[in-house]
C-alpha cells in the first residue's frame, strides 16, 4: 500500500489517495478531499475590519471536478477557511459516490443549503471510546474481484480537543484497509485462539452502488524495508505491510486528547506507527483568543509517541494575507523545518521514559512543507516525490559501522530537502524488534499492540 498527498492550496486543502497493494490490479485508489478550499473566496470573521484572509496564491485546481472522482470529502470546521461553500458545490448533488463527513456543526450548515440530496452529507460523532459503540464511521471499500476478494475499511473518527473553549482544535483520524483480492486458503486443521477476541464495530456507512459488506481483518504488522528517500513512479513502489493511518489536525490538538484513541482505536487496527501528521507547525496566539494554531510543540509530542513516518505542515500562513484588527494582536511564532527536526532528535526527557532511547524515539520521521500542486507518496521505502517522468532517484546513500541513512544532495533545487533519519537498523522502531531496550519505550502508548502482536 501507499499513501499519497497532493497540496491543493496554500493553507489547509490536501487530496489523499489511499492505495492497494500493486500487486491488486482490480482495486482502485481510495480518494480522499480535506477541507477543499479552491474557489478563493476572502474568509472574515464577523466583519472585514476584524478579520479577512486571502490566498496569495491560487489553488493548483480551480475545481473538484478536475480531481478523480472523490469517495470522501471530510469538513473538519464550521469556518469559511475549512467549509467553502463554492468548492462543496461542485460536487454534484446526486447520482455520484461522493460522500460528504462533516464535524456536527459543518454538517447542520451544508445540510441547511438544500443542494445536495439525503444521505449525501454524514455527521461525524465524537469519537468517545467508553461508549458501547466505540462512534467511528466505517465504510466498505469494495473489492475488484466480488467473487473471490474481500472488502476492505476506511474508518474516520473526529475527535475535538477536551475543554476547548474555540472549537478550533480537533483532529479527523483516518486509517485504510485494503481489500483483498484473493484471500489464502484455511489449512486443513483449525485452533481457536487462545483468547477469544471480541470485537465492537461502529454502523458502516452505505456509500451508493456499494454492496460489499467490510471484513474486519487482523493481521500482524510487519517490517517495513530499509527506508528511502527519491522520486518515483507509485507504480514502483513496495507496498506498505499494515493499515495506512493518518490524523489532520490543521489547527493542532494535544496528545492527550488523542490518547485514547490511540490505544483503543490504532492499536486494535494494528494501524502504528502512524502513516502521517498533517499538523502545523507555527504558533499563533493572543492574549485574548488564547492559542490559536498550537504548532510544533504538540507535533512533536504527537511524531514522538506514535512513531510518525511523515509530518506534513498544514495551515501555516506561508500563502495567505491577513487584515483586520485580529491580525494586528496574533502573536505568531516560526517553526521551520531545521528547528523541528532538531526537537525530533532532541525530545525533551518527559516523552522518553529512558536516556538511552532517546536518539531512537522520533528520528525517522520525514518532516515537509509542501508547495501548492506538489504531490508525495509514503510507501515502505520511504517517503517520495511522485513524478512519473523522473526515473533517477535524486539521492546520495551513506553508511558508517552498521548504520544506514539517505540525504537529497545539497545543491537539490528542491525547498523540502530531506534530512537523513540516522537509525541503526537493527535498533529501529520499524525493524520489529521490540525485545530490545532500545525500543520497549518508543511508542509509550503502544504497550498494548506489542502484546497483542506477540499473543
């Protein structure tokens, strides 16, 4: 499998493409709007004396028409630099598979629009885990083979940050399933395990011209291969070994609302590490709004604890101009990409519950500032710029007493350079090597998945 994101703006718009396995040519991409923003509409806030912003660059897509067709399109906030009514509106209002999630109050106000037909638009819930219904939306990806394939899932969870007077800190999580085109053949001799498991599953969502019932598939996470960072085709890619798992959270969310998500969700999902971030990475606050944009302080944590593959930055003003009163008393702080890979490196003591693993806890996490149009693809070699027509991998290989890690050269015209994760192989987080000191504490909140991956 294979994840690939393409930045639609300036700010927050991001078209994911879930990928199957290569090796599955009747499975499709599952494709995946957040947030569209494309029309270029000015966003205020009560008036444009107090607050307007305008892209300063356009979007590399004028509609959403010009993307494959879309099976989700996920609002994650009822404001007009997240909801843009324009955008939403080139969906067709029936007779397309396109399915809208919106958080609560994202969904009431599309819905109030009388455009689209019923069923169109879905209410994400709060993910709130001590429910009987554990309040996360599944829906069936469907096999190519109806015959002799299985379903896959996508699951999405919203989850907003506890005691949060603003409503702007939230994170949409999402994992990915692929559907299997042949499944193996049971040996002769069945044994039940030696737990029996349980499992609680949230009401799937029917998308139109979709039959296919999802099947919950369990496997064991494997290895990932020595990790790479170059440019090429997705059609050269290795698959990734286990579910594909991401969290948006353009304005930033706190680790410890996301918690037990993370524990009761990824873990049983065998869905860590993380996939990818998109998170910001500047700090925006004032003394009256509070903190408006929490940046690379919870993204770091977030990367530290999960293991993240790749942190995309979101909403970060890089391309908007901003007026008004508001913009005069935000107090903004830069986080460019040198100064978090350095907190990577370098977390603090409190996210490691040992000295010596630190140098291991978040090294190998690719950290990026995307371009508007400029498409990557997360795979198991590593993190990639997708461009077909450029089959020579723009990289330079080191190796130094058993360690192994890849740079882009430095006179690269690239902006994203790469800066290599220095991770002996035999003590990284990926290798699968979990009875080492090195790694017992990597993932402080993946005791639980440890264990069950040993039982």
């Amino acid at each position: 499998m294979a994840l690939t994101i393409t930045q639609l703006n300036g700010d927050a718009s991001f078209l994911l493409a879930l990928e199957p396995p290569v090796s599955d040519p009747l499975s499709k991409p599952f494709y995946i709007a957040l947030d569209p923003w494309l029309s270029g509409s000015p966003f205020t806030i009560l008036h444009p004396k107090i607050s307007i912003t305008t892209h300063e660059k356009r979007a590399c897509i004028t509609s959403l028409l010009d993307l494959p067709e879309l099976d989700l399109v996920i609002i994650s906030q009822n404001r007009a630099d997240h909801l843009d009514p324009a955008t939403l509106r080139q969906i067709p209002s029936r007779g397309t598979k396109t399915i809208i999630l919106a958080e609560p109050g994202s969904a009431r106000a599309i819905r109030s629009w009388g455009y689209f037909e019923d069923g169109k638009v879905v209410t994400m819930p709060k993910y709130n885990h001590r429910t009987s219904c554990p309040r996360v939306v599944r829906i069936p990806v469907p096999n190519g083979d109806a015959i002799m394939g299985k379903a896959g899932e996508v699951t999405v969870a919203f989850i907003p940050q506890r005691h949060d007077i603003s409503r702007l800190h939230m994170a949409v999580a999402i994992t990915y399933r692929p559907p299997i085109a042949q499944p193996s053949r049971p040996s002769m001799i069945l044994t039940p395990p030696a737990t029996p498991i349980s499992h609680v599953s949230s009401p799937l969502l029917r998308v139109p011209g979709q039959t296919t019932e999802p099947t919950m598939l369990h496997t064991r996470a494997m290895s990932p291969s020595t990790r790479q960072y170059s440019r090429h085709s997705v059609a050269s890619l290795s698959p990734l070994k286990q579910p594909l798992s991401v969290i948006f959270s353009p304005h930033g969310i706190k680790y410890s609302s996301i918690h037990s998500y993370v524990t009761h969700h990824l873990v049983s999902e065998a869905a860590l590490p993380l996939t990818a971030l998109l998170h910001c990475f500047d700090t925006v606050s004032s003394r009256w709004l509070g903190k408006v944009l929490l940046g690379a302080p919870s993204g770091v944590e977030i990367c530290s604890r999960l293991g993240a593959r790749a942190w995309f930055s979101t909403h970060d003003d890089g391309n908007k101009i901003s007026g008004g009163i508001l913009s005069r008393i935000l107090r903004t702080t830069r986080h460019c990409r040198g100064d978090i890979l350095r907190q990577l490196n370098s977390p603090e003591p409190s996210l490691t519950s040992t000295t010596s693993v630190r140098k291991y806890a978040t090294n190998t996490t690719g950290v990026f500032a995307l371009a508007i149009g400029e498409t990557m693809t997360v795979s198991s070699e590593g993190i990639h710029h997708q461009e077909p027509n450029d089959s020579k991998p723009h990289v330079s290989t080191r190796h130094r007493r058993g360690e192994s890690w890849l740079d882009l050269d430095e006179d690269s015209e690239e902006s994203n350079k790469v800066v290599l994760p220095r991770v002996p192989l035999e003590a990284s987080p990926l290798s699968g090597n979990i009875e080492s000191e090195e790694t017992e504490h990597v993932y402080h909140d993946v005791d639980v998945y440890k264990n069950n991956q040993l039982n």
